[in-house]
C-alpha cells in the first residue's frame, strides 16, 4: 500500500463514518410514522364506508369503491368551478389536523368527529362539511379510540391517561362540558363498552374498569396482568377480553371477578369475536383460538398457526366462513369449526394478498339490489396509503376494488 | 437477521427496567454502562491504534520534512515505519465501524421499549424473548415530567438542556479521546486524516446537539449517558510514556531494489 492509497482509503473510511454518522442520526430520529391505523365504519342504509385515515376523512361508495359524489336537491351530482364532481371528503381543517377514529352519529344529519390532534369537530353528513372547521373544540388528549355516545353523554378515553364523559348537548354550539372522569395512571386505547348503564373502559394500566355511566361511580376494577388493548364483548352477564399478558379472560360483569382464564402464546390485541358460545381470538403470532364459553368457563376447542405474523384485526365469522387477516400482508378464510383453510373450486386454500398490513378491523357489507351489490363484501384496510381500503367477495375471496391514496 | 441483536437488546432494557424499580431512566444508564463494558475491548483496540500512531507521529515528521520534495519516497517510508512499529493505519476506524451496527441496534432498542402509540407497540410484539416480561408492557415513559418518547420541543422547557447536554458531552468524549498525531502533509499542509479527526470532533456535537433536538428525550439520555462512560473509559486508559523526541531518529530505508531486506527505521 503506498502513501495515495493510504490516503485514499482513509478518505473513504471518513466518509464511511461520516455516513455511519448520518445513519445513526437518521435511526434514532422518529420516523414520521402514522400513531395508529384507520377508522373505518359503515354510514347510513347505503353502507358507505367511512374512512378516517391521518389528515383526511372519506365516504366510500361500497359498489364503486370511489368517494360518494355530493348531489343537490334534484339529485344532480355537484361540480365545482372546474366541471370535476364534488366528492364527500373532509380534509384537515388546518393542515395539521389528524383523524384515525371513525365519526360517530350525533343525530339523523351530523356526526361528530374526535381528531387525534386533539379537537373535536360537528360533520354535516350530507355535504361532508365541518360546522365549526375553524375553530373546533379543544379536547385535553389525543384520541385514538373510538368514544361511545349515550344519549348527551359521551365517553372519551385519551391516549396519554384519563377517560372523561362530556355532556354534548349544547355541541352545536361548540360547547361540552366535563361531568366526570376517570384518573388514570395510563392510556386508553379501546372504546369504553356501555351496557345497561354500566361503562366498562378498558386501559393500558392492565385494568378493567367498570363504572357507572351516569355518575362515574367506580363499581369495581379488575387487573388482568396486562395492558388491555381491546374492547371487551359482552354476554350473559360475562365480559370476554385479551390482553398484552398473553391471555383471555371471562370475567364477571357484575363484580369484576375472573371466571376463568386460558393462555395464548402471544399478546392479545384485538377484540375476540363472539358467535353464539364461541369465542374466536386472535394473537400478535399468527394464532387463531376457538373457545367454547359457558358456565365451564374457557375451553379450547382448536388454535391453529394461520399466519406468519400478528394478527391484530378482530375476526369476521359469516356463515361459514371464519376470517382473519394479518400482519404479514394475507387475509385467511377458515373453517370456524376446526381452523383449517376454506379452500376454493380448485381445491386451493383461499388466502389472499393485500399491499401492506391489515392492522384496522374489517367490515362486512351485506348484499343489496338497491344498491346494486349482488354478494356480500368483505372490506379491508391497510396501512398501505395504495391500498387503504380493499373489497374482497366475501364467499370466493374475489378482489371487487381498492382505495387509495 | 438484525432482529438476533435488536430482540434481545430490547428484552435486556424490559428487564433492567423490572429489576430496577421500574424506572425506564436507570434501566437505559445500566444497559448503556452494560453495552459499554461489552463493547470495551473494541474501544481499547481503537485507543491503542490511535496511541500507537500518536507514537510515531515524530518520526513521522521528520520523513515528511525529510522526503517532502519526493512523495513517492516518502510513501515507501511512511509504510515502513508503520509495519515496523506495527501500526495499522485504519486501525482505529475499523472497530468503531464495527460497533456502529451495535449502536443502532441499541438506539433502537431504546425506541421500542418506550413504544407510546399502537404503531410503536404493535412493533414491539414479539421481541420479548422472555415470556413473563409483557406483564411489564407498556413502560413507564415519563421521568421528571417529560414524556421520554418526545423530543425536547414537545415536553417541559427543562426538556431543552438534553441537547445541550448531549452537545457539551459529546464534545468533552472528544476531546479526551487520544488525539491523532500533529503531522503535515509534504506540501506543508495538515494531514488528511488529522484535520478530518479535527473537523468531526467539531462538527460530531454540533450534529448531534442539533439532532437531540428531534430525538426522543430518552436516546438524548443514552447520549448523555453514553458520553459520560466514553469519557471515564478514555480517562482509566493507561497511557503508553512517549518516547522523548530527542531520542528519536529516522534512518533512511534502503530502496528494495538495491537491499535484498527490508527497510527498517531504529529507534534507539
């Protein structure tokens, strides 16, 4: 090696570290990547999909699979300046504003919309229009769950810590008001579930919480080893939820005691799906569980490996058909009596690819000839911005469209 | 493949974290000091070579004042002196490039166990490789009242001295590590490698003080943390006594062509 060389090489070893440098930087610098995934919901007897993904909110047409044109009084479709049809979506009001919760139905025309960036906005459903675009109410947390509305009440659980119920009478007047809160030492990231005037919140601290809905009178608390990432599902007195300690629990609805328990081997995410007396769960390696329920508690009745990675998403069962979709990009159709692949005329398993992971919940558009949808959908979202909203034919497994962005 | 050092990174700082009180802050100081103490030899094969080049950087000198109208002479010297003193030229950047993969794994590391939203967390699943840890999940994330997984510009105003502190600590690890020999090049100018070391130990906590801005507060931590041990480290080194210069003397090689050996330059 003579001297150039020598100097050549420790020119390129500078710049080696120089980029090593830049990589470490570039590591350790949060990647602007989304909170949480979308919020999806169906709207109205048209069953359009609602999609509240980052710095935009969307009515899906279900035949189509485009954004609902606005029409006018005559039923004409409504153009802007340029001639173009003037579609139902909602930008952010500021640039900055977020949305990953679907807007909940406040009365026959509006809805209203909780931002993640901490506002809470009135939607005129018909035009897609926010009331108060500019000013919004200020909220004391980000939201990511979904909150629940009864009556002039409503329930929002926050991200950082605390669940509040806000009196949403005067909101369109751009007023709520706190009636009373639940103090937590963690977040909520689950829709609190309200039955029979009893809210049950679920919350990262590992506690299930169950209060009452008009005071918030504590009535009791369980800790169930694990931050709660769900909302539990409700029958014959009995409250069902997976948590992060890799497990699902039955417990009591009336004192909060665990009924009975059973192990996973990952954490539990999403909610179970309760079809008749069985549970169906999912966890974050690939596992599907069917338990039976009843006054013997939890039994497991099959769990099978169906995907590579986690599955977050809640199960869809339909008829016969038990459907999960994953992390690792597929949706699964199963058979819900013992977890095997549902195959298709050929004999083929029916598992279908999407372009990104499947982290949101799916829903299920029955068929209709109004509307023109022969055969039941199966509606999938993504955190590929190409395919935020994919249509599967429910019973074959078909491709109907996509959405993006 | 980078899951086998990022996993268990991350189960090591989930259960520092349950051994320690639940405190996220002295759970990110043990894995650091732990990391440090793991990576150590690498750190000492690294001050050595510096050292050792420190070493003949005067006889350096003189070959550089001696051949400066002949570089290509004054090459064939240089890698003389270098393979009789045992000197690798690149000695002291080949271990750091071998912990930069380390470094980002632990970075890493850090920004997964303070996972704060259910993207973050969802990517924390499955990289517990000891079961009865996900009881711990979510971590405490807040210390003195800031939010670790938020840069400084979203938490308190004391949030702003981290990267300050990073800046300052970044700059003293600096200036104690071994610095490369003073040596000019033979046209007078300073040495390549020498004003570039200058210019990092410049440019490195400008850098990383301006990044720390947008840094979670909990890697600024680990930076501080860090810093503070590569400063200790560089202190309890042992010092190798230089050689006075006065006893330092160059000899000409013999070209190879007319000396069957090689050259070799005395020290006496």
């Amino acid at each position: 090696m003579n001297i150039r060389s020598s100097f050549a090489l420790r020119r390129w070893v500078g710049v080696a570290l120089l980029l090593c440098v830049a990589l470490v930087a570039s590591a350790c610098t949060s990647t602007p990547i989304d909170p949480t995934w979308a919020g999806i919901s169906l709207v109205g007897d048209g069953q359009n999909i609602l999609i509240a993904f980052e710095n935009q909110m969307t009515l899906i047409n279900p035949t189509t699979g485009r954004p609902v044109e606005l029409r006018d009084a005559e039923g004409q479709v409504r153009v802007d300046d340029q001639g173009n049809a003037r579609v139902w979506n909602i930008p952010s009001p500021d640039g900055g504003t977020k949305f990953y919760t679907s807007p909940l139905p406040l009365d026959e025309g509006s809805m209203l919309a909780l931002a993640y960036t901490k506002k809470l906005y009135r939607v005129d459903l018909a035009s897609g229009v926010l009331y108060n675009a500019t000013t919004g109410v200020d909220l004391p947390g980000q939201v990511i769950a979904a909150p629940t509305i009864n009556g002039d009440l409503m329930y929002v659980g926050f991200s950082e810590r605390n669940l509040i119920a806000y009196d949403i009478s005067d909101v369109q007047n751009n007023s709520i008001t706190e009636v009373w809160r639940l103090e937590t030492d963690h977040g909520i990231w689950a829709s609190p579930l309200l039955v029979e005037g009893v809210l049950y919140v679920p919350c990262m601290n590992h506690t299930l919480y169950a209060l009452n809905a008009e005071t918030g009178e504590l009535l009791w608390s369980a800790d169930l080893q694990g931050a709660i990432t769900s909302t539990p599902v409700f029958q014959n007195g009995r409250l069902y939820v997976g948590t992060l300690a890799r497990k699902v629990f039955e417990i009591s609805a009336s004192d909060g005691q665990i009924l009975s328990e059973s192990a996973t081997q990952d954490w539990v995410w999403g909610t179970p799906a309760l079809v008749e007396n069985t549970l169906y769960v999912a966890d974050m390696a690939g596992y599907v569980y069917a338990f039976g329920i009843g006054d013997g508690g939890l039994t497991q009745q099959w769990s099978q490996q169906v995907a590579t990675k986690g599955i977050r998403a809640t199960p869809v069962v339909v008829g016969d058909a038990l459907i999960v979709a994953s992390r690792d990009t597929y949706v699964y159709w199963l058979n819900p009596a013992d977890g095997s692949p549902l195959l298709d005329t050929e004999g083929s398993p029916i598992k279908r690819q999407v372009n990104g992971e499947v982290l949101a919940d799916m829903l299920v558009i029955n068929p209709s000839e109004g509307l023109d949808i022969p055969e039941p959908l199966l509606i999938v979202s993504t955190m590929n911005r190409a395919e935020l909203l994919v249509a599967f034919a429910l019973d074959t497994g078909q491709r109907q469209w996509v959405y993006g962005r | 493949m980078w899951d086998l050092i990022l996993n268990p990174f991350v189960t090591l700082i989930t259960l520092l974290y349950s051994m320690l009180g639940n405190n996220i802050v002295l759970a990110i100081v043990v894995f650091t000091i732990l990391i440090r103490v793991l990576t150590y030899p690498l750190t000492i094969q690294q001050q050595r070579s510096m050292r050792a080049q420190q070493e003949v950087a005067p006889k350096l000198k003189k070959l550089q004042e001696k051949y400066k109208n002949d570089r290509e002479k004054l090459a064939q010297e240089q890698m003389a002196l270098y393979k009789e003193a045992g000197v690798n030229p690149l000695g002291g950047c080949l271990p750091m490039i071998i912990q930069f993969p380390i470094l980002i794994a632990l970075y890493q590391a850090i920004i997964y166990s303070l996972a704060s939203t259910p993207t973050q967390l969802i990517g924390l699943s499955g990289r517990l490789l000891i079961p009865g840890l996900d009881h711990l999940i979510p971590l405490n994330n807040v210390w003195l009242g800031m939010d670790l997984t938020l840069p400084p510009t979203s938490n308190p105003i004391w949030a702003m001295a981290l990267p300050l502190l990073v800046l300052v600590t970044t700059w003293l690890q600096y200036k104690a590590m071994p610095q490369p020999p003073k040596t000019t090049s033979a046209d007078g100018k300073p040495d390549q490698a020498q004003a570039m070391t200058q210019s990092m130990g410049t440019m490195m906590p400008l850098m990383f003080g301006f990044f720390s801005l947008s840094f979670s507060v909990g890697l600024s931590i680990y930076f501080v943390v860090g810093n503070i041990i590569g400063i200790i480290q560089y202190r309890i080194t042992p010092k190798p006594a230089a050689p006075p210069p006065s006893e330092i003397v160059v000899e000409e090689s013999k070209p190879k062509r007319q000396e069957p050996k090689p050259s070799k330059a005395k020290v006496k």
